[in-house]
C-alpha cells in the first residue's frame, strides 16, 4: 500500500500532459513532505523532491522587498525557515481546494503548473560593451522553478494586509489557474508576461 500526502491524498494517478514538465515533477510518496534537505547538494537534486515539498518551500521568504505588479510585498521573515508552518498552509490550501473542486488537489496543482509554466523567457548578452535582451527556450527545470514561484508569490500578496489567510489565498490561485482563468490567475499573468516580453526580444 503507497502512502498518502498528508495521510489523505493519492499520489498514484496523477496525469501530467506536458512531456517537458513530467521529466521534473516528482510524485514520490510520501505522508509529510519534508527530506530535510539531503537533496540540497546534490547536482539536479530537486528533480527529486516531491512536488508538494518544493511548494512548501516556495513558500518560505521574506516576500519580494521590489515592486511587484506595483507592490512592494515584505513579510520581515516570518516565513523564512519555517517549513512546518509552510506545510500546514499547504495543508489546509488543498482540504479547501478538494472541498471546492471536488478533485485530487494535487491534480489541480499539476494543471495549474501546465497552466502557468512560460517556454520563453530572456537573457542579457553583451556584444563589444553593448547590451542586448534576446529571447531564450526555457529548460523543464526553470519552468517548473517559475511556475511554482508565481504561485506561490500570487498566494503571498493574495493575503497581504487583507482578510484572507495565506491557505486561502494559495488555494483560490491553485483554483483559478488550474482551471486556465486567465482573469483571476495571476500567475498565467506573469507567464503571459514573461512570454511577450521574449516574443518582443526576438
């Protein structure tokens, strides 16, 4: 019998459509998503973090401290290293994201990376003392890396200064972007972002 994500979700049947994605997403089973970081020092380590724990750790900083869709977002450390404190929003994000879609969470997490994933991105190359931005493909890894940073970052204005918890806040963002709602995801914003911004470098 494989065990459950927090002793109540199913890990076996996860589907995940985006070939580039599945080589980087992780469903290892697990009851608590925590390895206490013996992956850090590995090369690539992460590929084999559970999904849900890398999640969890997206979640732990100290907000954006820069203007951020015209924010500026600190948390003054409350979330920084606090990973048992990040697990139980992730926790209680998904008992409300299964009570409103009546679907495995972590399905709905899997569609909302595919969802909020960009392919193009730019990079700064200098020629003779010149900069330039040029447009670049992204590898599976870095998608995966910023689809899970604008989540998670959605899910921490979501509740700044504001009457919504930050479970509340990360499972209405899963909600929203696993569904594609272009209007209420922010992070399908940022991916549309980043992409014309590639498009217009090209």
């Amino acid at each position: 019998m494989t065990e459950k994500l927090f002793g109540k979700y199913d890990l076996e049947n996860i589907q995940i459509k985006d070939k580039s994605l599945a080589q980087t997403v992780s469903f290892k089973g697990i009851t608590v998503p925590h390895t206490f970081g013996r992956h850090a020092k590995k090369p690539l380590g992460k590929i084999n973090l559970n999904v849900v724990e890398r999640l969890a750790n997206k979640l732990m900083r100290g907000g954006t401290g820069e203007k951020t869709s015209g924010k500026v977002i600190r948390t003054h450390g409350r979330m920084q290293g606090k990973k048992l404190k990040a697990l139980k929003i992730v926790e209680k994000a998904f008992d409300i994201v299964a009570e409103q879609t009546k679907e495995n969470p972590v399905q709905v997490l899997v569609k909302a990376l595919e969802f909020s994933a960009p392919r193009e991105d730019t990079t700064r190359v200098q020629y003779g003392g010149v900069s330039y931005q040029i447009a670049v493909d992204l590898s599976a890894t870095r998608r995966l890396d910023m689809a899970l940073r604008n989540i998670t970052l959605a899910a921490i204005m979501g509740s700044f200064n504001k009457g919504k918890s930050m479970s509340q806040s990360l499972a209405h963002e899963l909600i929203f972007t696993g569904k594609g709602d272009q209007q209420n995801s922010y992070a399908m914003k940022k991916r549309d972002e980043t992409e014309r911004m590639a498009r217009s470098a090209r």
